[in-house]
C-alpha cells in the first residue's frame, strides 16, 4: 500500500467512522410497536421491541411485531437490545425476536423482571442474556456507549438513553412525562440531561403520544388524592382495575387501604404475578401480610374492610372484572353499594368494551369511577409544555420526534420549531426511513423494509392482505356454498344442486331466496353443460348469476364458492 | 245494568281515563334510535323514531331500528308521530317504519324537509301525511295535546314537547342545550317551561347523553370565534367539514369566509342537497350567488380566495375528504398550506378512520384543524350544569332520564336527587319498560317487546344472532372447507379429498398444513367408512379432528364445513 493508497483508505475508513445512522422500525407513523436502531458501519443497538394492538379492520389478529428483515440480514453487527421500560409496545416483540437476534439485552430490574416472566409464558428454547442495569450505568456496546438515565413514566423504573457515538450524542427520551412530585422520588433526571446537553447533544429523538395536549400532565400522585376521595365516600367493598404494570398506581391504592383501614386482596392472574415480581423486587415496599389477605379470604372481612385489585381495565371479556360486571364471577358477586374505580386509560378500541363494563356494573347497583367523572387516572406521557421544557433542557442540533402518528409527528416539529430549533434540522422519520447524520450534517439517505407482522395464534406473518380481505369479506355479508355434482359421461348434473350459506341469512326465513337461486343457477348450468363449457367456466357462470341475483334482491354480496364434482 | 254494575263500570272507566304510560323504544340504556311512546287506553302518541349505528361486533349490519311490534298490534290507537328534531337518531327509523304504521307526521320545517328527502332516496309507496308546526303550536292528537317549545341544539329548528294529558303535562326535551347566545336568536324557552311548571309538570324526560361532563356546554356562537382564528392563519384554500344537518355551523363557515372574502363552494351530494333545502326555506339567510359558486369553478380562483364545505367528518371511506386525504379525489388535489378544518365530535366508532384521514392531510402538506387541538366544534347537548337548570326549572313530580347508555341514566338521576326530586319519584326505563302515571303516582308496570332490530342491505331483521355469531367466527379466523366424495356401493373414497380455505391461512405457504390434515382425515375417514358410520357422524368425526388439529399446529379455529357426496 503506497503513501496515497493508505490515505485513501483511512479517509475512507474514518468517513465511515464518522457516520451514524437512525431507523425506527416501528413507533414513528403509528402508537406502538416501538423499535428504532441506531447504527454505525461496524455495530448497530436496538432501542426496543414493542407490540402494537390490531387495528378493527385486522380481523383475527392478535397482535402486530415489527418487521425485523433488516436486522436479520444485518444480524452479526448487532450488539445489544436496550429497553427504556417495561410496558408490551416496547418489550412485547421479543418473545418473537429473540429466536432470530442473539444479543445481550439490557433494561432496568423492573423492566427485566417484567420481560422475564413473559419469557417464561412463551418457553422460549435459548433464553437471551439479560444484563440488568441501573440510572446513571454506563455500558459499551462496540464503538457506542450508552448510558442511561431516569425518566418518569406510567410504569416504575423507566429511563432514557444517552448513546455516545463519535460524532457526537444521541439523547432517546424513551417514553416520559415530568413528573415534579414522583412516587417513588425518582425525578426525571433534569441534571445528566443538562449534563449532556453541555457536551452538546447531536440528536433529541423524543415521545410525542400526549402532544396534542396542551400545557403539564398531572403527577401521579394526584390520583392519590382522588382515590383518598373517592375512598372516603366507598360504602362497602371497594374493588380498583388498574394495568398490572403500573406498579405506582397500585402503591397508592395499598396506601389508601391502610389508610382506611382496609384489607387488600388481588385477583387475576397477571396483577397476581406482576405485583409479588415488583414486591420481591422492592418496588411496593407496602405490601406485607398485615394489609394483604389472600382473595378467598375476602368474605370473612367486612365488605367496609375490603379492597380488591384486579384486572379487566379494558373490558376484556375473561378478566376478572368483565366477570364481575356481567355477574359470572365464581367468587364475587357485585353488590349494591360496592365501589368499583377503573384507574386506567381507554386504550383505542376497547371504547366500547369499557363502556359495557361500566354501564352493566351500574345495572348491578355499584357505584363506578371512572376517568370521564374523577380523575381517578393520569397520563403518563408528557403534554405539551413538557415537551419543550425536554427540547429547551436538551438543545439539540437535531430533533426527531418518535412514537406517534403522522399527526403527532407534525404538532412535535412545530413545538420544536417553536422553540428555535430550525425546520431543516427536523426530520419526521416514518417507519423505515434512515436518517444518516455526521457532526454537521443530518439527511434522510433511503429506507430499510419495515413494516407490520401480523400475529394470529401460533402463525407469525402467515396471513397477509389476501386473507385479510377474504375475512372482511366473510365478516361483511358471509358465504354460499354451492355444491354441484355433474356426470362427466353424459355431461348432465347428477344430482340436485345444494347450496350451503354461514353468516348471509337467517336460512329458516329464506327459503323463497334459495329456491329461486336455485332455479336460475339451474337454467344456467344446463345451458354451460350443454355448450361443454369447462370447469371455470362453469364456475365463474354460478358466480356471477348469483352475485347479481342476491344484490338485486337483498343487497349483500356475499364470499360465492361453486364447488363442482365430477363423476 | 244496575246501580252497582254501573257504578262498577264508571269507575273502571274513569280509572282507565286517568292513567297514561310511558314507555321507551329505544334511547334508554343506549346511545341511538330515540322513541319513546305516551299511551292511555284510547290514544298513543309516538315520539322520534331514529337509527342507531351498529356496534363493531354487529359484522356487516348497516343500521339499526326499534323493535315496533308494539306498535304494529297498537296500530289502530296510534294518533300520530311527532319529532323533535331532524337527526338520524330521531328520525332515520321512519323509512322502515312508514309501511307499517300509518299516522301523520308531526315537526318543524327544517325537520320535515330532512325526512323528505329521506323518503325519496327510499322510495315509499305511500307517503305518509307530514303537518308541518311552529313552535308554541298546539296540535290535538286523540285525548292528548301537544304544545311545542323552541329548544337549542346542534340542528336548527329543534322543539321539546309539553304533552297535556288529564292527568299533567308531561314535559319531553328532546335533545338540547341551553345556548344563550345562539345564531338563529331563537332562545330555549325559558318562558315556555317556566308556564308549564307553574301549572305543574307531572313527568319530565331529559336529554342525559351529556351528563358526564361538568359545567356548561359552549354556545354555538364560541365555534364561530375558533373559525374566524383558523381562517386568519389560512395560507391557501379551506376545506371545511361538518354534518350537512347543521346549519348554524355552515352559516357561521359562510359568514368568515364573507368576512374574508372567499368565494364558497360545496362538494358532497348529502352536503349540496341539506344547504339547498335549508337555503330554500329561510335557514341559510347568508346563502346567494355574490359568495356561493359552483365547485366546478374552484380552479378558476385564487387558492386564498376559497372554501369548500363538504361531506366527511367521520372520515366515512368513499366521501369527499376521504378521498381528498389518500389523493384520489377526481377534481380536488390537497396542495402544502391547504387547510383543513373538521369541525364535527368524532362519533364512537370512528375514531380511527377520523385519525387516518387526518394523519393523510398532514402527509399531503395540509394543515389540519381539528377538535383535539382547537375549539372547532362544541357538543349540542346540555352538560350538568345545564341539566341542572332544566330540572329546576321544570320542577317536575316525577323524572325520567332518556337518551343515554344505563350510566348517563344513573348520573342524571344523581343529579335529579342533587336538586331536590326524591329518589322515589325517579325511574330508570330501559326499553321496553312500562311507566304507569296517575295524579300522583308513578310505577313501572311491567315491559312491552323492545330491543334491536338490524337492516343489511335490503333485509330488515332477517340477520339475528346465529347469522352473526357465524360472521364473527368467519371474520376471526375464516373457514375450511372438506370435500368428500364417497363412493356409495363400495364404500370408500371415490376420489382424492379437497380442501379449500378462506380468511385461514395464506395457501401457499401452508402446503404442508394441508397435506398433514388430510392425511389425518383419510385415517378417520377410512376407519368411519369400515365401520359404515352414517353421514352426520362422519362429518363431526372430520370437523374434530380438524378442529383439533389446527389448534395444535397454529392455534386457529375456522369455521370446518364437511361437504360429502355420495355417488
């Protein structure tokens, strides 16, 4: 190598070095399924993998994954999966990542106690090293660090990330609120933010789920005051519904109860195995065997000495609470004056599942609490003001706002524009998009395939837009089977035609329409046999006749399937 | 007939006379289909006759109608139908109604005009007798009186009633708010209820879908002022969306872009059809040819000098701002700058069709303006406080809260008891229940047959629950279909078995799925022919295996249809 080569080389080498990029692969055009990598040529970190809930029109899905492809053709520059915290729209991807990435995962003791027991739920065949980390830590992973610092949110033990690249750092709020009056004490940690941005911060990547709100989301503990109310008001049992995972919520509740001299009992299985994981872990230093009973021993205490945590918060019609409400709980039954608190937010789609819960709970005699009529719950995600307080603290060269969709993505540019950061160094990033920054410089260079997986059962992105469709179709108007039998020598129909529908018509009713479809698939059929038409043909006659026939006159147009047999 | 039998019968008779029911169709213990009817032994009178939109579970139904079989055996008593305003939910049902029960029609101007052109799209054979009232009118309907009274709502020209019958007034709100500012002038009136409280009223019926939020409702007129702001930061053209039924919200669109001097178009065939009727009879006074213009000619002016007002605001799939958001609108292309005002309440339901549409706009370059980040839209319903004054101001004996899911009904009886109305003289009615009145009594009687009755297509109540129960086990996981022929003489397969599939699996992907099931139901199929099993058994034989089977490979659970001929 000559003098002009080996500088070649090492400006190539050093171009390269000093180059990071950033790609969400979910969370960015869309609330949750929250993934984004950060990568340089020689490693790359994973921020997260989250779950997002299915849309309405997604039918039979259970649940959607990121797609992965790009990190599994870039698998052995992988270094690490950092978690910010615990919640299912950024772990809950794992269980099915794990088996296609081997790499150490780091997260926080609540946010790895929380994964773990997932893990078990899925029997996954080669557990992944977990690497549990604290505030303040410091880790290396290839040519980055990352170092992580408290942040406030609806889940205990939440961070951010700072990740120290050779260009300069790039700051990931995770998802965050400003908490001013925590629980637990753990502010957010404005100092080591401050502390960056001395350094200088290259790059803010920040949570814009609550920026339509405008001015601070409450603290935490002012649901405590509204439980307090609430439970000075309880005539007899108190029964709470609140996410497993909002370990602080669930301390204020046991905190009431000792405070009214009431006993607490769990029931449902994830707030049982969620709140012993938190109390063994020290996070619910209010849970002893003085205030918690075990859930039978319910009926031997005074319904004015009771409170219930459970589960059911979204109306899930086999929680404990959905039970409840429609009074097919084996061990509890409503009773008139019981007070049931629902101190959870609606997420999008279970509107009217909470709603029956609520409405049948009040047929029951209960009194019900709920967000609409006490603020019997709190966001845990910054509004507004926050948000420019963390952009103002951070004074970022470059802003990337994450977690949203497109609309949320918009109203964070302008509140960062709004605080002075100029619009060209904003960048809204959807999904798959990779911005590739240098000391100076941010640009959006092209996109990696990123893009939904869809869960049904056991089947990981085996249904696609083909089934979707058929079972939108299926759902709308239903099916028709028409099941015909033809005699290959004389070319005849064998025997009578059979039609068969599920989820078109009530059948008992509809006899007239039947036979009269009959009738013309008849006439046609005999006309196809006479021409020796073949099979499609065929097929695609008895298709169209009776399309025509049932919009004409019922007006549905349901899933036809001609099934024909030859003899 | 002796003294005493006489006596017997006068007594009877007066009795009957003195007694009138109240019943609710639809409307209480859910948010839709309002009806409610006021009957003694001579006379009924109908009140609203609305549609109520399907719940997400109800796969493929269109709308939603009140049981009226009542009715239909009470024809001959029914003295006529009376609305109170022209929204779907008070109206929507009559189309379906009409054939079966022949009464005049009771309403206002704008509220008959609506219905009009309803019954044409639907072309009834026998149009119904429509009498068109004024408010403060009084109409004799059998033994009844009704007097109506101007109320404020989110449509104009809506009325409450004041039913005089021999035993009190019962008073009806209909839906309202108490605007004091409102556009039309056209003040609640105060005076009105005040007149009938001071001669007593016996029963009132409020309006409870509001009763939820604290305070007051905003005044129409405070939409207005939101308006005006968006207009003065609009860059480009404004594309302004809203229900066609509100009138005081597209004169107050009218009325800024006068102010602003933009021409105005209309796009949207419901949009064009509602403005005209309206226009036509006095609603629309600001309305004429120096600001309106044809949508045709919107390209002819400067994009700073337009408005158009179309269909949209809940983001239905085929209307105008849908197609405007995914580009595919024939005439309009949203530019960067155009803004977007949806200036409507997001029905339950939409709210994630509401969200693509808008996160499409923001895509496209569009400003949108919408209720979560700015005051473009205020509720049509009284909130507490306003709920509050009703009551007070009625003064009613006994109180029934109408309009609302079983919690709205509980929270305003809490409010009736707040202002003084003894928990006594208060009654919940679900549909169907039965209140029997006297002088000074008040008690449900038992329930008369209510409940839902579904319109697919042309088909009014022939999808019930095992259509549907088939539709959402098509819809979560599709179906499977076996064909087998047997041969009859031997007993054994005539020919390979088929599978097909829909909404289960991608086929191509699945090939070994389907060889395996059917090597599982050749085995079963087999051994059920040597044991010459009959038909029925062989079919449930074939579905447990593969129900079975499926479950364990892929955790799914279609629909398995077993089609066997025979040859």
């Amino acid at each position: 190598m000559n003098s002009y080569q080996k500088n070649k080389f090492q400006k190539k080498k050093n171009s390269h070095e000093l180059k990071v990029c950033v790609t969400p692969l979910g969370g960015c055009g869309e609330i949750g399924k929250n993934m984004t990598i950060i990568e340089n040529s020689n490693d790359i970190i994973v921020i997260d993998a989250g779950l997002m809930f299915p849309k309405e029109e997604m039918l039979g899905i259970d649940l959607i994954i990121p797609d992965i492809s790009y990190l599994k053709r870039n698998r052995q520059r992988i270094r690490g999966i950092v978690l910010t915290h615990g919640h299912e729209d950024h772990i809950g991807a794992l269980p099915y990542i794990i088996p296609e990435i081997d790499a150490p995962i780091y997260g926080t003791k609540l946010t790895l106690g929380l994964l773990e027991s997932k893990l078990e739920e899925f029997e996954i065949k080669k557990p992944p090293t977990l690497i549990c980390i604290k505030p303040k830590d410091k880790i290396t992973l290839g040519s980055f660090q990352v170092e992580f610092f408290r942040v406030s949110h609806s889940i205990a033990d939440g961070v951010g990330l700072a990740i120290f690249t050779n260009i300069g750092i790039i700051m990931h709020t995770g998802d965050f609120k400003v908490d001013q009056t925590p629980i637990d004490g753990e502010l957010i940690d404005f100092h080591k933010i401050a502390e960056y941005s001395n350094q200088g911060i290259l790059l803010l990547l920040s949570d814009s789920t609550n920026v339509e709100r405008s001015g601070y989301s409450p603290s935490e503990k002012e649901v405590g005051e509204h439980l307090y109310n609430a439970f000075a008001e309880a005539k007899k049992r108190i029964i709470v519904t609140t996410f497993a995972s909002n370990i602080h919520r669930i301390k204020q509740v046991i905190d009431c109860a000792i405070r009214y001299n009431r006993k607490v009992a769990i029931t449902g299985m994830s707030m049982n195995r969620t709140i012993s994981m938190a109390a063994k872990h020290g996070y619910l230093p209010n849970v002893n065997n003085k205030v918690m009973i075990p859930f039978e021993d319910v009926r031997r205490h005074l319904s004015k000495r009771i409170v219930i945590i459970t589960t059911g918060s979204q109306g899930e019609p086999m929680s404990a609470l959905s039970r409840m409400a429609t009074n097919s709980h084996k061990h509890l039954k409503i009773e008139k004056d019981d007070m049931v608190i629902i101190s959870a937010r609606v997420i999008p789609g279970n509107e009217s599942s909470i709603a029956n819960t609520i409405n049948n709970l009040f047929r029951l005699g209960a009194e019900v609490v709920y967000e609409k009529v006490s603020e019997v719950h709190v966001s845990g995600h910054a509004s507004s003001e926050e948000l420019k307080l963390m952009l103002n603290l951070a004074r970022p060269k470059f802003f990337v706002p994450v977690h949203g969709e497109y609309r949320h993505l918009v109203h964070h540019t302008k509140l960062a524009q709004k605080v002075g950061i100029p619009e060209n160094n904003i960048f809204i990033l959807e999904n798959g998009k990779k911005l590739e920054l240098t000391k100076d410089k941010a640009r959006i260079i092209g996109s990696v395939s990123s893009g939904m997986v869809l869960v049904d059962g056991k089947g990981v992105g085996d249904v696609g837009n083909i089934v979707l469709r058929d079972r939108q179709h299926l759902a709308n108007d239903g099916m028709v089977i028409v099941l015909i039998s033809i005699h290959k020598q004389s070319g005849k129909l064998n025997s009578p035609l059979e039609i068969i529908s599920r989820g078109f018509v009530y059948v008992r009713g509809s006899e007239e329409l039947f036979t009269k479809a009959k009738l013309k698939i008849e006439i046609a059929l005999n006309e196809c046999l006479s021409k020796n038409n073949n099979l499609p043909d065929i097929k695609n006659t008895v298709t169209g006749i009776l399309k025509k026939f049932f919009y004409e006159e019922i007006e549905r147009r349901p899933m036809i399937l001609p099934l024909i047999v030859e003899i």
